[in-house]
C-alpha cells in the first residue's frame, strides 16, 4: 500500500479531477464512487494512509442525491431492556406489508426515519435535553396523521396514548465516544454522475474535495436540531437491522471544527 503526505495526497486528488469522466472500476457495486477512487489512490476501505498521529478516512458521496449516508449504529439506552424489539415494536408497531407473503400474518415493523425539525406522521420526534445530556425519542399522539388512525387506536389499547415511558435515549457521552470514533479527520469528496444508456455503466467525475478536521459535538447535536442529522429505526418482529444515525446530502462539513475546501 502507498503512503501518502497530505500534500501528495492533495495533487493526486487533483490529478485525479483532472481527469474528468472515470468509468466505474466495480461495475453493479452501490458503493461505485468510493470503490473507484480507491483504485486509483491504491487504497483499502477508506483508510488513508497518511503519516501522521491522527487518523484519516475518505468518505465520498454523489452530487444531487437525496439519499442518505449511514454514519453509524447504536441501539438507544437502557439497552438492558432492548428497547426497539421489546417496546417499540410490541407497544408501537404496525402489520408489516409483507405479512402473511414474505413473512408470516403475524409480522410487524417498526420503521421510523426520526429528525429534530418536526415529527413523523406517526407521531414520533426527537428532543434534545442539554440538562440531562440526553438525545431522547418522543411520541405526542396529537401529530399522528388522520391516515394511521386505526394505528393510534392499537396504540392506545396496548399502551396508551401517553409519552414513550420510558424514553429511549442516547447520553451525550456515549455519542460523543462513538461519533468522535467513527467520524475522524476526513477527505471528503463528490462526485458527478453519468449512466451509459446502452451498457448501464456508470461514470464519475470527482468535482469537490473537503479537508475537515476535529470532529464538533456541537456541530453533530445543531443537525440533529436542525434535521440534518436523522434516527433511523428499521425492526420486523423477525429481524431489527439496528439503529442507524444517517446524514443528508453535503452536511459532512456541519460536523467539523476545521473545514477546507481543496477544490
């Protein structure tokens, strides 16, 4: 494996734009942009190899894409009582639409994409408690859309329409701990993208590069306020996928102390 001095690394990166469209090196891999730059870095599974204390990722993103990136999984506290299968799913879930096909009659889910801005149609939010140093889920039945009544009717007959009790939280330490871990000084870049009509291959041109440093536990808990940053919940009574904080498109710099664009 190479190793790189940032600045070296910075000319690559820039030789590599340089290089306008670059077919995809893993054709039918999802992860096509970052894979590709990879290759051409010689680099393995977004470790930057960089000669330095600090350590290095690169994390890269599609221009113009409402999708969302998945920074990391933590389950919410108190963990001992394993609160999405045992109390979410059991007390809050709904019929899964796959019951009695896929998966059995009896199949419920539990899926909630959770912000600070506003709350689901199903009546779920965040609050962010500074005092206590919590992030903690909310339920206010008064915002369950007219469309989930029958829902809110099974709700209220299993275990009342009252806030969650109690609330599942995530402790500013712990996610300070876990996003400081997994949100290092970081290479960040984007790419344009183009589909070959005939052969379906995809193409990439590297456009902007960001150097951030110093993770911000300011910056992380602003876009949780601000629903940039979201809680995504994905459980079926067979199955929880886990507990997933995901980021919207170009709001990696909101997380950072230091920001610099390169390009």
């Amino acid at each position: 494996m190479k190793i790189y001095t940032k600045e070296i690394l910075i000319q690559k990166f820039k030789e590599i734009k340089a290089m306008g469209w670059i077919e995809n090196r893993r054709h039918g891999n999802q992860g096509g942009i970052g894979n590709t730059i990879e290759d051409l870095l010689g680099i393995e599974e977004n470790n930057l190899p960089l000669p330095n204390a600090s350590e290095w990722e690169l994390k890269s993103q599609r221009l113009n894409t409402t999708s969302l990136t998945t920074l990391f999984h933590i389950e919410p506290s108190p963990r001992a009582l394993r609160f999405v299968p045992q109390i979410l799913l059991l007390n809050y879930g709904w019929q899964h639409q796959e019951a009695g096909k896929r998966y059995p009659v009896s199949e419920m889910s539990f899926r909630q994409t959770i912000n600070g801005s506003k709350f689901t149609d199903r009546g779920f939010g965040i609050k962010i408690d500074e005092e206590s140093q919590k992030v903690l889920i909310s339920f206010d039945h008064s915002k369950v859309s007219d469309r989930h009544s029958e829902w809110l009717e099974s709700v209220s007959q299993r275990i009342g329409l009252g806030e969650l009790d109690p609330q599942p939280y995530w402790g500013f330490d712990d996610l300070m701990h876990k996003a400081g871990t997994k949100l290092p000084n970081t290479f960040y870049i984007q790419a344009e993208v183009r589909r070959d009509p005939n052969t379906r291959r995809e193409s990439y041109h590297y456009t902007n590069l960001f150097m951030l440093q110093k993770f911000s536990f300011n910056g992380f808990l602003n876009a949780l306020k601000h629903g940039y940053l979201l809680i995504d919940f994905d459980a079926r009574s067979g199955h929880n996928h886990g507990t997933k904080f995901r980021l919207r498109q170009n709001r990696f710099i909101d997380l950072y102390e230091n920001v610099t664009k390169i390009f």
